[in-house]
C-alpha cells in the first residue's frame, strides 16, 4: 500500500481515543444507545433502507428520492464509529445487515443508487446539478472505509471500490468521459478517504479531478442541461441562487477553486467541497491550494460566521448572502454546515497549527453544531437561529433529513478531533478527560486528559511513555482566554512558548510527566463586528467555549425589555440537575417597566429600568424544555 | 329639508376656510396643478374612466375590475373640492365630462357598476364579500355629494339618489330584501353625506342598516358563499384573514359594532366603517354608540398605532394584529389607513372636544398620510414603512390605486379640518394660517389665524365680528407641548381654563380681538410603551407635530451604526432650499468605530463610539430624493 505522505501533523483517529468526561461520554453513549436506534427506525419506517430491495415499482408508494441513499450511507458510517467507541454486538449485526442490504443493490457495472436504478433507470449521470448522483456516492463510499475501518470487514469497501472505479471510467478529463462533477461536493472528500484505505491512487486522482474541475468552462451543468433538452436562459422564474452569478457560486463552481477568493453558495456544498480541497492540498502538500484555503477559511471566520460558529444565513440557498449578513432570528445556520465547519478548521490544523481555526473547530462544536440534537439524542433542529420567539422547535426527523445522521457520526467519532500527531510533535487541540495513544515518529507517547472542561479551565495532561524521549507537546491557548498558566509536574514552566496561539513545550519528556494547564473561564462578553447590523448596540456573553442564551422557561421578562448594565456581576453555577448538568449565570439585570405606561402608546420620558434578575443557559442546550422564546444577543445599558 | 341636528359641534366646511400658508398652500395648489392632471391621465390611460363607456365585450383589452369605480369617483370627488379651492375652468370641464361619462353608465333600474354591467352581468350582488360592489357605490356618492356642492348641478347628485333608492330596495331587514353589506365599508359614510346633501332620512336609514348589520348571524357572507355554491369549511389554503375568528374581523363582522372592543382586521374598512358609525352616532345622538366609538379608538391609538399616526402593520389583512404589534420595517400602515384615522378622529371631536383625538388627527395628517405622496405631487406610496434599507421607493400609480385619490381628496378638502362650530363655540383643532367663517349660534366668526406652523408654534388669532358677541374660543392645546403661554390683545390672559386639552376662552368678544398663543417646539426624544418589542431601547425624534427620521442621503453612517446620546443637543433649523423647505435636526451623535477590527467578527471589548453628525429631517418627506435607507426610530446611548 503506497499512502502520500501527508503534510504537517494528522489527526489521531478516534478509535485511538478513550474519552471518558462528563461532558461527551454521556453523549456518545447517548448516541449509541438511543440516536443510534431511533434514526434506525426512522430509515426504517421511511423506506430508505428498504429501498435498497431494489423492489419499487412505479404506481408504489414511497418512491426512493435522490438523495435517500446518503442518509442510510450517513447512518452506516456513524453505526460503525459508534460500535468501536460503544461496542455493542445487536447493533452491529444490525449494522451487518444494513450493509448486506446495500451491497445487494451494486448492478453489474458497479452502478450503486436506489433512485436512478428503479425509479429512473434511463436518466443516470443526466442532472449532476441537482440530483445528488455522486454526492450519494461520497457518502456510500465514506460508510464503506468506516465500516472496514471498524470491522476489518472489506465487503462494503470492496462494493464501493467497484462503484469508485465505475464512476473514474465514467468522469474526467479524458476523451470520451464527462467532464462533470457533482452540484453538492461531498463525492471529493470520500475519494481521500477511500484512497487513504486502499492506498489506490485512481482515487485520489479522480478526488483531484473533481476538485479542480468546479469553476471550468464551459460550465457543464449548463451543457447537461442542454442535454436534457432545457432551456438554459436565465429566468425571473427560477430562485435566485439559480440564477446569474449566484447559479454558479451555488455549487462553488464560479470560478476555479485555485482562484476563489469567498466562500459562498451552498453552505454545506461549501465545506464539503473545501474540506476535501483541504485534505488533497495535505497529501500532495500544495502549497498553492492550501493558500487558497487559508484565504477562503479566514475570509469566512472573518466575515461569514456566527458567534455560534453556524454559517449559510440564508433559508432561500441554504447558504451564504454578503459579508456580515447575519441576522438572528432567521438564520438558517444549518446544523450540517456547522458540522462541515468543524470538519474543515480540523483540516486546515494539519497544515497550520493555529489557533484560530482550533477556535472555530472548538465554538463550531461546542454551539452551533451540537445545538442540532436534544439533549436525548433523539430530536433535531435543521436550523439553528439565535433567537427564536417560541416557534422554532426540535423535530424527530426531516423529510430532507441530512442532519440527524451528520450529528450522529460527528458524536461517535468526537475522540479524533481532540489530538494530533506528527514526527516530533504531540497536539492537544481540544480540552477533553480523555485518553489518547499518539504516534509521535517511531514513538508510542499516551497522554492522559484530567479536566472538567467545558466547565472548568483547568486540565492536566500526563504523559505515559515506555521510555524518556525528547519531542513537543503543543498545545492550543484557547482564543477565549486572555492568560493561562502552566507548569510541569508542580513547578511553573519558564520559557513560555507560544506560536500562533499553541504552547509549545519542546524537552525530554519522561513517563508520568504531568502538564498542569489553566485557562480561566470568566464569563465574558461578547461584541460582534460594527458591521453586523442586527447585532449593534448588543452583548452575548461566553464562558470558556460555550456561548450562553436566554429562554423564556428561565426569564420571566419579555426578552426585548432586558437590557445587561455594563456593570454587571455575573454568578457562573453549575447546576447538576439542569439540562444533563450545565453552569448557569445568573446576572442582575435591568428590565423596562410598564410604570407610567397606562394608556399610553408613545411619550417623551423613557420607561423606567427597574432590577431583574434574568438567568443564561448554553445555547446548544435551548430548547430542551417547554417551549418559549430564545436569545443569544442582549441589548447592553449604560453604553 | 329635514336634517337632524347633530350633537356637540359641527366641522366648518373646507370652502369656509381660506389656507394661506406656506406648508399647505403649495401642496393644495401642487395637488390642483399636478396630482390631479396626473391622475386623470392615469385614469384614462388604465381605461378606468373610458370604462364607463361601456364597450367593453369579452376578449377585449382592459377587462373593467371590481373597484375601477372607485377611484374614478375619489378623484370626480378630489376635483370637485379643488375647484373650489383653486379655481380651474379647464378642470372644471374636464370634471364635467367626466361626471358625465359615469352618468351615462347607470342603467334603467338605477344600477350603477361598470364590472358587473358589462364583465358580470349575471353577478350582480353576488359576491358582496370580496367584490367591492357597494364599495364603489359608496365612493361615486361621495363624489355626487362632492361635484353637487362645488358645483350646485344636481345631475350626478340625483343619478347618485336613483342608485341609492335602487340599493335601498335590494338590502334591508324587511322580507324580500337582502340582509347583506358589503365587505368593504364605505358606502354608509358615503349614505349620511347624501342624507346631509338631500334630508332623505331613507339614507339615513339605510346606513344605520347597513352598520348594525355587520356582526348579525347568520353570518351574510356565508350564506352568499353557498348561494354561489362555495364550500364554506375553512381550509389552511385560504389565507389567514379568511380563516377562523380573523375572517369575521377582516370586514368588522366579528360581532355587531356596540358589542366591539377593538379594532381588529383590515385597516382601510375598519376607518371607514368607525367613521359612519361615528356620523351615525353623531345625528342620531346616540351616546351608547358613541361610547362604543369611544373604547374602540382609545384601543387603536393605546395600542395598535404607530407613531406616525400610520395602522394597520401586516401586509397579509392590510391590516392589524395583536396590541403592540407594530414592526417598522415590515409596517404596511397604507396610506388610506392613515386617512381614515384622520376622518374618524376627526369625527370623534364633534362629541368629544378631546386633544386625544386632535393629537391623533395631527399625527396621522403630518406624517403617516402626507407620507405617501411625493414633494412633486405625482408619485406614491401604499405603504409607510418606519424603516427601509433602501428598497422602498414611491411610485406613480398602482395596480389597486386607492392611494393617490384619496391623499388627493384629502389634500383638496384640508380646510374642513382646520375649525368647528357650535351654537356657542369657536373651535380651532389645528394651526395652519387661513381664515375660517364660523357659523357660532347665529353670529358669523371670522377667525384669521397667522402662524408658521408645523415649524414655529406662535400663533395669532385674531376674531372678526359684525358686533360684540359672547361666545366661548375653544383652541387645542397639542398634546406635544408641555406648557404653552396664550395672551389677549397683548396681556396675557388671567384664569386660563384647559379643559379635555382644549383652551376655553369664553367672553364677550370684539372685532378684531387678537388670541396670542405658543407652543413652544422642542425636538422631543419619543419613546415607545415597553410592550412594542422593536422599539425597545430606541428614541425617535418629533418637533411639533413633525416626527422625524434619518435618511441615507443625508448621514454617511451606516443606520444601524448611529446612537444618540442621551444628553445630545439638538439644533432645529429650517432650510428653505430643502425638500420644499423643512426644519431639519442637527445632532452630535456617535457612531460605532471600525477601530481595532480588521479581520475581527467577534470581540471581548465592545466597538468604540466616536463623534458623529447626524441629520434628522422630516418623515413625511422622505424618500423624495436619491433612493437609501430610512430610519424613525435610532439607539440611544448612555440609558
């Protein structure tokens, strides 16, 4: 097997990995015990897994839509995490069969998709744009190197790396094939994986193909179309992310991706697409593309995120609008965006050990992404505003149900988001009690997590080696800390070092090392960009990672009548009994009065604020109780 | 001619009132020289006026709609009025010719509609509910009244009479006849001027059946809906206004008027509906009707009215919601709404010599109606926004065009808004330079007011007698002015005596006797009642009975960016070069800084506020330059 050498440092895989916290064991056990099931059913019930059959007849009910197969790919791929980190023997043969049933589906050719082999046989490869084809595939194919990566089996990976090598003899660049790829990128990052399996460079060379052929002309979802016999002009009648240049940005195919300069159109296109880009730029260490990233990634941190680290704005695209249009209470923020986000930050840490893009891994993970799921494991938001006024509730599954299966392969596999490894460095990117075999050059180095973050900032990491060995620990100096301490098994280190945000402790290490870390957690306040209009005037308030709301189940006061005094004290508690154990902060602040108001609309006195006491949750916990109105930004006083 | 007195006061007509000023002046003469051409142009090149001709056949161009009729009669009603005001033979005749052609269009019953003549002959009465028909019967009698008193002809007077006798015959309480009204209020206001113009008490009559009809049960519009062959079942593919308890409300049919305790559905029909109602009540001196009117109005203006005088907030009824409900950017406030809160307030005080119900009179005639025609006179709006990002601009006409004919018959008749008449009184509502004829008991008063309101609140009054007479002086005192000074013949006056917020001068008066008053005029900071979410923590400006509002074209900041502080100085100064000369405000204001973030989205320190000059002009005036944002309402700093 012949692998690239990948750049800079690589994840530690999350089988590698024992967490064992307060914070995400409860939810990967969660995960695997109800989520797990519930979404079972669900495939189940919704005839997304039977449809592999392959039995629908035209005149039946529940005709396989396009995009079903991602969903039960999603759901495989999240099992087969799931039963290495919560081994469990029913659902693996339960996993076991859902794979059997897939695999049957393979035609001859390799061709593996429910929707165009039974319901429109004679249209495959006709609409790339728009129906999912190859998207369907990338997720079949990441299902099948999770599967044998869990299970050693190579059944799964075997059918797919048929269907992979149909698909190369179907697209590129050479005479005779399409030149397509597909609208919802997804297909790029599955090709690295499958190549990082089977070490078969075809893959990683179609991966390449894919990636580079968005933005090329002529455009071929026009010369698809053209095929199909449609009338291309651009009309009022069509949305407008199907229209004029947004018809192009939609699937990030505007212009080449080695000349994009903002990340935008479909937000989970978006990072699917570049967290894709991001691993290819890794293994054939290019420099040029991964510049490109960097840009694309900061420009989108810079100007395109919410303080949830949610992104795509837009319900009309699912996606991006401008630069700082980030309304609350209609963000579309959808939870399979922030996933993609988290996905893409992780990325780029192999290149570029900065934490800046560990803090968005870490503000993407710990609020805008895990807000999609109920605290037990069976609800979902799609959206994920931030402000609600009591309508926005949690759904047990979607009709376009992408989210519930992101969320639950992104809990399962959460242990390899936390360390990485390369020949001389051991990185610790997330605070996590957790338990992490790293490969540090030829060395096995255990590095052993004690913390209750995201509650407390401090952590100690001890390091297990069989002998004393001289390499570096880094690690990341979260951004929401102003300073920290450290010292080395009871004594403060001198010679802090520190480089783009990661500590760096370069020495011998010897086995039982302890590194005491401690990174305050003071409640802060927040302030967005002067740019942002709909959060001028306002504070949102985060403590550690974890960005905080208010919900009406806690605060009595209409939301619009609390204003936070610039001298406010806030009370951090940890409250063992509320929402699976959260800390609250409880703030005196001031409430507009109806005092004098009696019959009157408008006057020429303001209303008076009077003392009230108003009580912050974390946001990814909202609506877990009784439904009511939700708000992460707060009007401030006294500024 | 038997016409029943009319309790408390009565208006003086607006042919009475001589407007010599330079805020109404210009536009009356601009509404004669401009807006009426203008729309008359409109009214041909639509075919709503060469509609009556009648040669309409099926398959032709311009199929005549259901409330074309209507604005051909608001503005045969405008006309009439201008004439009267500013003398035109060329209009005259042009009106003549139009009242002409509507003549020609009755048939031999007396019916009088061009749809349901020529489009749906079968249909007549069929669709009360939905299609306008007595609506528009209601407005071409507004107009008969109208063109019979500015020009003594009685042709379109009697045409009018034959048509209302013809009405009469069909609806009414007595078996045979229909018990229905139409869905759109109009016609019984419209049926108590032509009580007032003939002394036919049946007109009287019949409005008074046609008012506490609305509310019966069976609900007529159902029994009408099954006479069609509808199925009445409420589905969810009706809009809301047409479902439930709302689709009562839409056409004030919840329950019958003296069991209404507030103002709900669209806002157009409820004015015009509280407005013969409150002529009703007024005639028949009908105290429990008018405490009904009382409680009604008094919720409006609590509870449900914007600060520009502007109702009605959602698009989807035109109409209202729930209390406090009052979004700007989304604001529909139509600008006939705002009209007919001018016409019911104005009604009101005839009982009820109240300064609530001026100040409500005021608000709404300087900002939220006059809003919605242009400087130039040509251009509109339908809806009055409080806020725009720049998108909202006037325009010259509409596809359902009730605007521009109803600002033009206000316009036209502002006189009949300035003074009233009692057997003992003299009563001034609003300060606009004119000279106003009273008919106090049976004394003629000539009352000759010199002011430069709305930008300066001095005001002289002086009294024009034949003889000494004793009679009482009765002058609003605005509700924006907290204490006001008022002197006789240059002493100041002892013993004033203010009674409901109206000034009572009672003493035997002599030619020219001169009433000193002012008011003086602050730019007041406006708040609004903490129920109103969207106002929260939020000023607006008013000076006067000007409320003001910025506009891009003359501030460079961003909106969203500008507070004012609390202890901003304001400096007032009028511009006659300015949007046809306006007092505008001057204020230091601050403004968010973009200091310190460059590549920043998100921050612990707040955004620095440095020194800016903001400029506050007119709301009624905005939009009448260069396209851009508009705000009424700002942040306020330092609270």
């Amino acid at each position: 097997m012949s692998i690239k050498n990948i750049g800079g440092n690589v994840p530690v895989a999350f089988h590698k990995v024992k967490i064992q916290d307060n914070f995400w064991e409860p939810r990967i056990k969660t995960n695997a015990a109800q989520t797990l099931y519930s979404q079972l059913n669900k495939l189940n019930e919704t005839h997304r897994l039977p449809a592999f059959k392959m039995d629908w007849k035209p005149g039946d009910e529940f005709e396989p839509h396009i995009f079903w197969d991602s969903d039960v790919a999603k759901w495989i791929e999240g099992a087969s995490y799931s039963i290495i980190v919560c081994p469990d023997p029913k659902m693996e043969k339960l996993l076991d069969e859902a794979v059997d049933l897939v695999i049957s589906a393979q035609q001859p050719d390799g061709y593996l998709n429910v929707h165009y082999t039974v319901v429109e046989p004679d249209k495959r490869w006709s609409n790339l744009r728009d129906c999912h084809e190859l998207y369907c595939a990338g997720h079949l194919i990441e299902a099948a190197v999770a599967h044998y990566r869990a299970t050693g089996k190579r059944k799964m990976l075997d059918c797919l790396c048929r269907y992979a090598d149909y698909i190369d003899s179907v697209f590129g660049v050479e005479p005779g094939k399409k030149r397509g790829y597909c609208g919802h990128p997804e297909l790029e990052l599955a090709l690295i994986k499958l190549y990082e399996a089977t070490g078969n460079e075809g893959y990683l060379k179609l991966s390449s193909y894919f990636i580079e052929e968005h933005g090329q002309r002529p455009f071929y979802f026009d010369i698809e179309a053209i095929e199909r016999g449609e009338d291309i002009t651009p009309t009022d009648a069509l949305p407008p992310h199907m229209r004029g240049g947004e018809r192009y940005e939609y699937t990030q195919a505007d212009v080449p991706i080695r000349e994009q300069t903002k990340v935008a159109g479909h937000a989970v296109r978006a990072m699917y697409f570049y967290s894709g880009a991001a691993d290819l730029a890794g293994i054939n260490d290019d420099q040029e593309l991964y510049s490109v990233l960097k840009r694309l990634l900061d420009s989108l941190i810079n100007k395109r995120m919410y303080i949830t680290g949610g992104i795509g704005p837009a319900a009309s695209n699912e996606g991006f609008t401008t630069d700082y249009d980030l309304p609350n209470r209609t963000a579309y923020a959808e939870t399979c965006a922030a996933i993609g986000l988290i996905m893409w930050s992780h990325r780029m840490l192999r290149f570029d050990l900065d934490n800046r893009y560990g803090d968005v891994m870490e503000r993407a993970l710990y609020n805008g992404s895990i807000s999609g799921i109920s605290l037990c494991g069976n609800k979902y938001f799609y959206e994920n505003p931030l402000a609600s006024n009591g309508n926005h509730h949690r759904v047990d599954w979607f009709g376009c149900s992408c989210c519930p299966t992101n969320i639950l392969r992104l809990i399962a596999s959460l242990g390899g988001y936390i360390y990485s490894q390369s020949t001389a460095d051991a990185i610790v990117h997330l605070y996590v009690q957790s338990e992490g075999e790293l490969q540090v050059g030829d060395k096995i180095v255990k590095l052993s997590q004690k913390t209750n973050n995201p509650w407390d900032g401090a952590v100690s990491i001890s390091v297990g080696l069989d002998q004393p060995s001289k390499f570096s620990v880094k690690c990341r100096v979260p951004g929401w800390c102003d300073s920290f301490e450290v010292g080395i098994n009871g004594e403060p280190l001198e010679d802090v070092v520190v480089k783009n945000g990661y500590l760096q402790i370069e020495r011998e290490w010897r086995d039982g090392d302890c590194i005491e870390l401690n990174f305050p957690m003071l409640v802060k306040r927040m302030y967005a960009n002067p740019n942002i209009n709909e959060d001028a005037g306002l504070v949102a308030l985060q403590r550690g990672p974890v960005l905080y709301c208010l919900e009406g189940t806690d605060n009595a006061e209409q939301p619009h009548r609390i204003f936070l005094p610039e001298d406010a004290e806030f009370e951090a508690a940890f409250e063992a009994d509320l929402l699976d154990g959260v800390t609250t902060i409880t703030i005196d602040a001031l409430c507009l009065d109806d005092e004098g108001w009696e019959d009157k609309l408008y006057r020429d006195t303001p209303p008076v604020l009077r003392p009230a006491t108003i009580k912050a949750v974390p946001y990814y916990a909202w609506d877990n109780r009784e439904p009511d109105w939700m708000s992460v930004w707060l009007k401030e006083s006294g500024s």
